[in-house]
C-alpha cells in the first residue's frame, strides 16, 4: 500500500462540503482510514465550515427588522392589522361608488313614513332609520334620519371585539347637535352615548340626554376608550366592512 | 397567477429571505449595520427589477447575486484597504448569543476577523459554500464564475483563514 497521498486537497475538501457523490464520498472515507494527516484536515475543514455558519448566524436568530417589512410589505404595516381579513390592495376602489349608491338606497329609504328613528342609548332597532344609517351610510355623507335631523357619521373605528361608528345628528328646527356613539352588538348595533349641546340652559334634556362640554367631538373619547377604539378606518376599509354588512 | 397576486407573491417570498441575506451580507460586510444598509438596497434593486426574475427560479440565488454586486460596487467605491473589522466590534457583533463559552466567543470573533482579512472574491465564495451552503455549482452560477474558479478560490481562501482559526490541535491524533 502506498504512502503517498492519492487524493489532493481540493478532492478532500469537495468531501468535507458534501460535493461528492456517494460512491465518491465511500472511497475518500476508505483513504482518510489510512491517512490520518488528511483526516485531520478535512476534519479542520468542517470545523472551520461550523464555525464561519456560527459566527455569522445572527440575523437567523432575529426576527425581520421593521425596515424590511415596511420596505417589502409595506402594506402589512401595524396600522392595517386591525381589517387583516382582505388586504388593503385588494379593494378596488369602486366600492367607494358602491357605498355611495347604498347611501342613496338609504335616502329613498329615510324619507318613508318612519315613526322611531331609534335614537336613543341601548340596542338600536333592526330597521331603524338609525340602524340602515350605521349599516350602509359611509363616514362624511350627510343624510336626513327620519325626521330626527341630519346625520352624519363622524368616523368608524376598530374596537375590541367589532367596530364602533361615531355620529352627530343636527336637529332640524333647533339646530342642536347630537353626538353619539354606537359599537356593533351581536348581529345588530348598540348606542353607548349620546351627548347633546345644550347651548343655554346646561342641565338633562328631556330624552336623559348627556349635555355634552360644547360642541367637542373629544367628550365622546372616555366611551371610546372604554370600548378599546383604535384610529378611524380608511373610506375603503369602511366601505369593504359596510359591502359585507360589517361581518368580519 | 394575476399580476397583482404574483407580486404579493414575491413580495412574501422576498421577505422570507431576509435572514439569509442578512447572514449572507453579514459575512461580506463585517458588521450588522453595512449589512443591513445592503440588504436595504439589495432588496429595492430586486422590487424595482422585479420584471428581471424569472417566476420559478431560485430567488436565493438571484438575491444573493445582488447582494454580492452591490457589496463590490460599494467597496470600490470607497476602496477600504484590507478588512473593515476590528476584532472589538466582531467579538460583539452577535450580542453573544451565538456562543455561550467565552473561549468560544473568541473562537467566533477570530473567525470574524479572519473572514474580514480575505480578498473579496474569497470571502464570496466561503461564505456561499460555508455558510449558505451552496454547492459549488450554485456558487459559480451565483457568481457568474467558472466552477474551477470557485474552486480554487476555496482553496486559497482555507489556506489563508484555517491557520488563523487554531481549529487543528483538537483533531490531530
């Protein structure tokens, strides 16, 4: 048997790399038996191999840094966990027509013979002009809620466990304003609050009315807080939530 | 596949490879935040030339090659000469977590040290074959190099970085 080495470095190193084919690999390991020189070196090999893997293993261990996500999905950023049911680009922009046109459905609908608009704190009543408001009418359109007034839904926020609309109703005559809020409860909507400005006289209005500190959407916030509300939605995440009759 | 969902697509997927690159672009840079700053690059090249990508091949690949022209580019630009690390700075780059014995915390920062001493065409080529582990031929095709060349860059690479790392005592017999 021969003393001299019959396999070169670059052979034992393609082994120590896994390179080799199996039968390959078989006659390498049948040398290394007879040369423990090159054993010794491919074994240097493979340690140096685990030790560059370890020395730079770092960022394996890390979860991505925010600047990548924000780079690569910028649309999965914090703001949008909240409606991760449909990415945001995946809404197409109609929708907002499609809202518009419910509004419109609405407002054929509000003008009807309506005897209770369903203003008051509680359960809101299913086909209440309130109700078909909360439903279908989108943040910023201004619509007549029976003959209660006009309302206008403020914004629609995530809260825990559903979503929650704040709205301001003007009384016709008077023009007294009403802020409210009202969190969708089970199948159907909830009135938490309302607050009315009483310009002059202070004190309860006859319907057990909160008087609101002036006309300051900020004394709804303390409702708000309660129910965990987050920031409004986008006009899109509000109209995906109002195109599938806010089921989530 | 729509276009919009094979851009969600590879968007997912390029996510995905983030930690690798990191590694990848760790081993080139020497430190976390060179690294990092040529991740971020790399992966603006890739949404920007996204068309470039061929649906089926291997992102780690094409990825790596961009991470590996950015890193040259830069590094004639700036033309730092020999390594960018000093042995401070690798011993720590890991926050120790990496090596819970102190001797092998050492042992880790050579190794940091040793790797910033290559040439850069060596270092590329370890740490493709050492670290990401790619076969060779993976490795040339990265590259765009012959595979003889891959090889024999291995080779110089081991003779310079093995006698560093003091790795033979244990085996000898």
């Amino acid at each position: 048997m021969t003393r001299k080495p019959m396999i070169d470095k670059d052979r034992l190193a393609a082994f120590a790399d896994g390179e080799l084919s199996p039968e390959e690999a078989a006659a390498v390991v049948m040398h290394l038996a007879d040369h423990p020189e090159d054993q010794a070196w491919v074994d240097e090999v493979m340690a140096a191999n685990m030790a560059l893997a370890r020395a730079f293993a770092a960022p394996m261990a890390e979860p991505v840094p925010d600047r990548f996500q924000a780079l690569i999905l910028p649309d999965a950023d914090p703001a949008a966990h909240v409606v991760a049911f449909r990415p945001r680009w995946s809404m197409p922009r109609i929708w907002a027509g499609a809202a518009l046109a419910l509004a419109a459905a609405l407002a054929v609908m509000a003008v009807l013979p309506e005897p209770d608009a369903g203003l008051r704190v509680g359960p809101v009543a299913a086909g209440s002009a309130l109700e078909t408001a909360l439903m279908a009418q989108a943040s910023g359109a201004v619509q007549p809620l029976g003959e209660a007034g006009q309302l206008t839904i403020l914004a629609t926020l995530p809260a825990t466990g559903g979503y929650c609309r704040e709205f301001e109703l003007v009384a016709p005559e008077t023009g007294d304003i009403q802020l409210g809020l009202a969190c969708r409860a089970g199948t159907g909507w909830a009135v938490d609050v309302l607050l009315a400005e009483t310009a002059a006289t202070g004190g309860e209005t006859a319907s057990g009315y909160l008087p609101a500190s002036g006309n300051d959407a900020g004394a709804i916030d303390p409702w708000l807080d309660r129910r965990g509300a987050g920031m409004a939605l986008s006009a899109d995440e509000e109209a995906a939530l109002i195109q599938h009759g806010w089921s989530s | 596949m729509t276009d919009q969902g094979a851009e969600i697509a590879f968007r997912r997927e390029l996510v995905g490879l983030v930690p690798k690159l990191r590694r990848f672009a760790l081993s080139l840079a020497g430190h976390m935040q060179d690294a990092d700053d040529l991740v971020q690059a790399a992966c603006e090249k890739a949404l920007k030339n996204r068309s470039q990508f061929q649906p089926g091949s291997r992102m780690d690949s094409w990825m790596y090659r961009i991470v590996q022209t950015l890193w040259l580019d830069d590094r004639r630009r700036h033309k730092v000469r020999g390594t960018s690390i000093d042995p401070e700075d690798a011993h720590l780059s890991d926050g120790g977590k990496a090596a819970s014995l102190p001797e092998d915390r050492m042992m880790l920062a050579k190794v940091r040290v040793a790797m910033g001493s290559l040439p850069e065409g060596q270092r590329e080529v370890l740490s493709l074959v050492a670290i990401e582990g790619l076969s060779y031929r993976e490795t040339a095709d990265v590259l765009g190099l012959p595979i003889g060349t891959v090889m024999s860059r291995l080779s110089r690479a081991r003779d310079s970085l093995l006698p560093k790392l003091g790795l033979a005592e244990g085996h000898r017999q």
